[in-house]
C-alpha cells in the first residue's frame, strides 16, 4: 500500500541552495507548494481506495485509464508530488563557484547524443525557455535508450509519454519568481552550478541496467 502519501525528506537546508536558489523560495517551494500537491494527492485517493495499492510512478505512468472523476486532480497533484520529489534530488549545495559535469558512461553518453556538454546544456535551457507558462525541461532516455531533451507542461511528467526522466528542471514562476522576477533564463543558468550528476548518474544507471 502506498498511500497515503507524505513529503520526503529534504537532504539539505532551505538556505544550503544560496546564492542560486535562495531560503524564501526553497521553503515556500517545499514546504507550501510541494505539500498541497500531496494534501490534494491524498484527497482524492481517499475517495478512490481501489486506487490506494498503486504507486505514484504506476499512477501517474498511466493516468490516461484513470476514473474520470479523478483522473486531472491525480494528473496535477500526482505529478506535482511526483515531479518534486525527484526535483529536490537533483540538486545539491555547492560553494566550489564552478558549474559541476557529469563523468563517465553518462558524459561519454551525453557527447554521443547532443556532441558536447555545452551543446546539451543549450539544448535543456532552450527547452526551458520554451516551456510557455507552466511547467519542466527534462532530460530523459526514451524508448531506444537513447538521451533526449523534452519538455513538459504544468505537473506532467515524461513518464506518461514513455520517457524515463533522469534531470529535469522546474520552471514554474513559483520556483523563481521571488528571486528572479520574470527572468526565467537567469534562474536556469544559475541552476546548473546545482546539479547533483552523481544522483543523475545513477539514475541513468538504473535505467540502462
Ligand atoms: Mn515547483
């Protein structure tokens, strides 16, 4: 049984993200946001015990065949829950002042699929920057075990499409708004000296084995 549903422990402080995400937003983000996706997650699987022995990834992969009553409150809230958990994984503090890089079978994997690392990153940040209104730039291994960027709106996530995300970015206003005001470009160029490659690594290790 996986319901209900609880906010994961975040492995770092509000202000461990500073200078490139700040306190205000990391605890409103977490605390505020990432629980009402939960408190409305749980609502409505109260009222849809039948649904309560799947797991979050199972209900969000296949929301399509969901009951319709509950099908978009699960879509959003699931997603969000879904989605935010793994965000707060993707990233770590950093003090060293340079952006990380991935190593090994996930670099070398990155350079086959986009040509360099730079050329990748433009792609995720044009991604991200595409994204119109709400919602994440991904990076993800599709159905070929290929290396592809995407892009999803509002709480979506990849899974749906048959993509297996292994980074993704969050760029909902919420998630910089008070910080970067309407520049969503200089929140995702701020964001990569966040990236935590040796949780993604892993992640992509998962994925190929
Ligand atoms: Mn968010």
């Amino acid at each position: 049984m996986h319901y209900k549903y609880f906010l994961p422990e975040l492995e770092y402080s509000f202000d461990a993200l500073n200078p490139y995400i700040d306190t205000k937003i990391m605890e409103l983000h977490y605390t505020k946001h990432h629980q009402t996706y939960i408190d409305n997650l749980n609502a409505a699987l109260e009222h849809h015990p039948e649904l309560q022995q799947y797991s979050l990834f199972e209900l969000i992969r296949d929301f399509k065949t969901l009951p319709e009553d509950c099908r978009e409150t699960i879509r959003n809230n699931g997603g969000g829950h879904l989605n935010h958990s793994m965000f707060w994984k993707f990233m770590q503090p950093n003090k060293s002042g340079q952006i990380p890089l991935p190593q090994g079978k996930l670099l070398e994997d990155i350079n086959k699929y986009f040509g360099t690392f730079q050329d990748f990153q433009q792609q995720f940040n044009n991604a991200a920057k595409q994204v119109f209104g709400s919602g994440w730039a991904w990076l993800c291994v599709d159905n070929f075990g290929k290396l592809v960027v995407s892009k999803t709106s509002n709480q979506d996530n990849p899974i749906s499409q048959g993509f297996m995300p292994i980074l993704g970015l969050d760029v909902w206003e919420h998630a910089y708004y008070l910080q970067y005001f309407n520049k969503r470009v200089d929140y995702i160029q701020a964001w990569w000296y966040l990236v935590n490659w040796d949780h993604v690594s892993e992640n992509y290790q998962e994925i190929k084995e």
